[in-house]
C-alpha cells in the first residue's frame, strides 16, 4: 500500500468539480495507483447505486471487486490484518461520509491512512468497512 492523498475537499452540495475525493484516494492507496489513474465516482454519479456500478466497473477492469459491509466489531476476527477501507463521520463535516484506509486488528481496527492532509481520521467507529480483493475467475 502506498499513501495517496485527496486533493479536492468541498462537501456535497457544493459544486461537482470541487467534491471531496478521499474514497477514490483510498482506492489508489490500495492498488497502488496515482490519483489521476483512479475515476472520481461521485462526480460521475452522485446516486449512490449508479455510484456502486461504476466503482465495480472500475474494479472489475483491474481484476478486482468489493465487499462492503457494516462494520461490527466482532470482524476482526474473521480477517485480522486485512487493509480495507472505512467509512464513517468526518471530523470537518460530522454529517458526512470521510474514508481512510485501515486494518482489522485482533479486537477492532487501527488507521493506516487518512487521505486528508490534516490526518483527522474518523469520529468514533466507522460506519461500514469495505474490502477490495482479487476477482476470481475461472
């Protein structure tokens, strides 16, 4: 993994070309990729199943998917060690989603990267935990 950071920080509701891009800085963290290598999902589809469709497409291309589940505690027990990223309160903006990219410990998870250059992290536990792994096929 390597640390890629968002370079665009407005809130939804500003405007499309300034929306904040930590979620796409948490996929090229992830891959490996620079920034510019990794679409922009909520300027392309703010809705957030056409969003899912085009983050799978994305993957997909790259021999890769998702999973994203609500984070519970007890799943760390399932994946100890597993990078993923997480979901939940920004510190700028409690009422919305930031991302960071963290790891599953043996009782919860730690940071490993915020993608905003303040290093805030979240507030409180993440609201969902989303694992990017090599698609499969035969």
């Amino acid at each position: 993994m390597r640390r890629v950071y968002q370079n665009l920080f407005g809130p939804p509701g500003g405007p499309i070309e300034e929306l904040g891009n930590c979620y796409p800085a948490c996929v090229a963290s992830l891959l490996n990729l620079d920034l510019d290598d990794v679409p922009h999902f909520y300027q392309l589809h703010q809705n957030r199943e056409t969003f899912l469709d085009e983050v799978l497409k994305f993957l997909n291309a790259q021999q890769m998917t998702a999973l994203r589940f609500p984070y519970e505690p007890w799943m760390h027990r399932y994946a100890p060690g597993a990078l993923a990223i997480f979901s939940g309160a920004s510190p700028r903006y409690p009422q919305l989603l930031h991302s960071v990219v963290g790891q599953l410990t043996t009782d919860g998870w730690n940071l490993v990267h915020d993608p905003h250059p303040d290093q805030m992290g979240l507030v409180d536990d993440p609201k969902d935990v989303e694992f990017l792994f090599p698609l499969m096929i035969l």
